[in-house]
C-alpha cells in the first residue's frame, strides 16, 4: 500500500466536544490560526463524533482535527495539533 492511500483512512474519532476544545487551544496557541480559520473555512455541521488522522508530516507525531468545510473546495479542512502545526485538506 502506498503512502498516500494509507494517510486516507481515519486514525480514529473524537466527540464534538472534545474536537472544539482542540480547535479552540490550537487556536489560542497558534498566533494568526484564527483568522487563517475564518478566509478559508465554513463553519461545520452538527454532528455527535469528527474523524481524526495521524499527521502526513514526516517527522510530527500530531494528530489532525476537523477546523471547518474548505471554503469553496469539497474537502474538510483539518489542522495538526503536533509540531509541525500544518493545515491539510481531507
């Protein structure tokens, strides 16, 4: 399996609860995620549970975790909470 089909799949799942406390302490870390969030994102739908991805970077061990729709893209856009701190489409 190549590298790219197996960075597809799901790592696993987290509550929309515990989802937003990520988003919302990335961030507060993070100077200028806020406003990078709000050019290029929508805001989401309600849902119980968001997928989560282990980090495509090699090198960072974070975790990727739903910020919000790609604005104009079919894509969920997602944010690394580890050290590379890098935005993806998913």
């Amino acid at each position: 399996m190549t590298s790219n089909v197996g960075q597809n799949y799901p790592y696993s799942s987290e509550t929309e609860a515990d989802r937003a406390a990520r988003i919302g302490s990335l961030v507060g870390a993070q100077a200028g995620l806020a406003d990078k969030l709000a050019a290029e994102t929508t805001p989401l739908d309600e849902r119980e549970r968001w997928w989560t991805w282990k980090c495509p970077t090699a090198g960072c061990a974070g975790i990727l975790h739903v910020a919000g729709y790609a604005r104009d893209l079919h894509a969920v856009y997602v944010i690394c909470d580890g050290t590379c701190a890098k935005s993806f489409l998913r």
